[in-house]
C-alpha cells in the first residue's frame, strides 16, 4: 500500500515538474531559435532571455480593450494559455511517469489544440476589424488540412502500436522496438510540416512579421495588449514548445525514464530531453533561414502534401500489417 501511495506521489511531482518545465522552456526555446538565425545570418540578434523580458514587460502594462469587446475577447487569452499549457504538458519530456499519463492521449492532444484554435478564430472575429477576419479565415483554413495529417499521422501509430497514449507509445517503442520503417518515416516528415503549420513557422507563417497580407497569427492578435497579449504570446510559444516535444516523445523517445527507474534515470531524462531540444531548435534555425516565405495560396498544397503523407504512410503500415 505505501509503495502504491509513493508511486502516486511520484507521479503528481513529477507531473508537476513537467507542467513547470514547458512553462520555463517554452520563451527560452522561441530565444534560441532567433539567436540561432541571427547568427547564421550574420547579425547579432537579440538576447536568448528577451521573449521573458518581453513577456514581463507586457504584464506590467494595462490591458486596452475595445468597446465592442464581449465577454469572449477578455476571456479567450486565458481559455487558449492554459489549452496549451495543459497540452504541453501533457506530452512526455523526460519521464512517463506523470499523473495525467492515463490521460494524455493523442486525440485528446488534438482536442485541446483545436479549442484553442477554435477560441482564437472568435476573438479576434469578435471586434469586427478586418485583420481579426482575415486572420481566423487563414487559420481555418490551415487547421482544415493540418488537423487531417495530424489525425492521419496518429492512425498510423495505433495501427503499429496498437494505443494511442503518448507514455504508451514511449514505453512501445523503446521496449520492443519498431524499427526503421518507411511508414514511419512518411508520418515523420507529415509531423513536421503540420508542426511548422500548427506553430506558425516559415514557410507557412512569419512570426517576425507585422505586413498585413502575409500575416496569420499575428492578424488574430493584433488587437490585444497588456497582459492579455502577453498570455496569447506565450500560448504561441507554449504551442512550439510543444509540437517539438511531440516529435521527440514519438520518434526519438530514447532517453525518456519510465516507471520505476531510479533518480540517475530521471536525470538521464531530462539531460536528453534539453539536448534534444536543442538540436531541434537549431534543425529548426537552419531550415527558417534557407528557405522563404509561401504565398497564402500555396499553403493549401504545403498542406496537402502532409496529408498525403500521412495517408500514405497509415496505408503502407496496413497493408504490410495485413499480409
């Protein structure tokens, strides 16, 4: 009984750790990657610690709402950070031992991400100007194709792994070993196309921008200040967070402590989770500075081909699980 009542109690603190481990990262990761492509663009970019400066600066700050503004504007900031935050953790980092590990599920992962998607699109068509609709029809638009990939992508690992709980998907496959398979592979690069969508990342969205043709998360924000706009930035880097840290728990696991393991485990855990991280966060760099910007219009193809990857590879993992 006390073994049980400890192993509880593990599982609370370490979710705990986790939920205050994302929170820290995630404005630590968006500073990475600007430093990273500052410096492969030859300039000396701002500080790793600023998007905490940045986010400190605009809590201290009033909060201007429009007169117009319902109840849905000054209440969705809030609605959308902690989606986020509670998906972001959620997602394995450095041990599956976590209390909401029954819980944390890929369709409820993308349950979550969808509400916050779903309030983000109301608020900012909420005032009526014209750069909150144009804004919440592109990201309509974006999550119509990338949460097909995404659902696809999650297919292909219930068919391979039979669940689609992200600690068992972990302890799957570093306990009997899938393999490198081109099935896997194709939902690999559909991941991470949906990824770089879902996060608002080049070539699908600039984050540094403010032009008002080009722009898509930034269009549905525009209109908030204060502590309000500090909460929806730190959802979008929450969001980044995230879909880096899912990419990891799914395909490169290795390194994740599991129940029962010691403290060396969990130090082991999260020493890997930060280096891989930041692997990611240079891969990450390195792609946003060699390629350019999409126009709107071809975002749906960039899209497509996601889907048609996860398609694929659901597809190929059926058959050759059939035969």
């Amino acid at each position: 009984m006390s073994g049980q009542v400890s192993e509880a109690a593990l599982a609370v603190l370490f979710q705990c750790v986790q939920m205050l481990v994302v929170l820290a990262l995630a404005p630590l990761l968006t500073g990475v990657v600007r430093g990273i492509k500052a410096r492969l663009q030859g300039r000396r970019g701002p500080p790793v610690l600023q998007p905490y400066r940045a986010l400190l600066r605009l809590t201290r700050k009033e909060a201007v709402v429009a007169e117009n503004a319902s109840w849905l504007f000054r209440a969705t900031p809030y609605i959308v950070f902690t989606m986020l935050w509670l998906a972001a953790g959620l997602v394995p980092t450095f041990t599956t031992a976590l209390a909401l590990a029954p819980v944390a599920d890929l369709i409820a992962l993308v349950a979550l991400l969808t509400t916050a998607r779903f309030f983000t699109g109301l608020a900012a068509m909420d005032i009526g100007t014209a750069f909150g609709g144009l804004g919440a029809s592109r990201e309509a638009m974006i999550s119509a194709l990338a949460e097909p990939a995404m659902l696809a992508v999650i297919f292909t690992l219930a068919i391979l792994l039979q669940t689609t709980s992200l600690a068992a998907i972990v302890d799957g496959t570093l306990g009997q070993g899938v393999g490198l398979r081109v099935s896997l592979a194709l939902g690999l690069i559909s991941l991470i196309m949906v990824a770089i969508a879902e996060a608002g990342r080049i070539p699908v969205d600039n984050p540094a921008t403010h032009l008002e043709l080009t722009m898509v998360h930034e269009a549905m924000v525009l209109e908030y200040s204060g502590r309000h706009l500090a909460l929806m930035e730190a959802a979008g880097m929450l969001r980044l967070l995230l879909f880096m840290a899912l990419i990891l728990c799914v395909f490169v696991p290795w390194g994740i402590a599991q129940p029962g393991d010691g403290p060396a485990a969990w130090a082991i855990g999260l020493g890997s989770f930060l280096g891989k991280l930041l692997a990611a966060a240079a891969a990450l760099a390195l792609f946003e500075t060699t390629v350019a910007k999409m126009r709107v219009f071809r975002v749906g193809e960039f899209l497509g081909g996601a889907l048609l990857l996860g398609l694929l590879a659901a597809i190929f993992l059926f058959v050759s699980t059939a035969l």
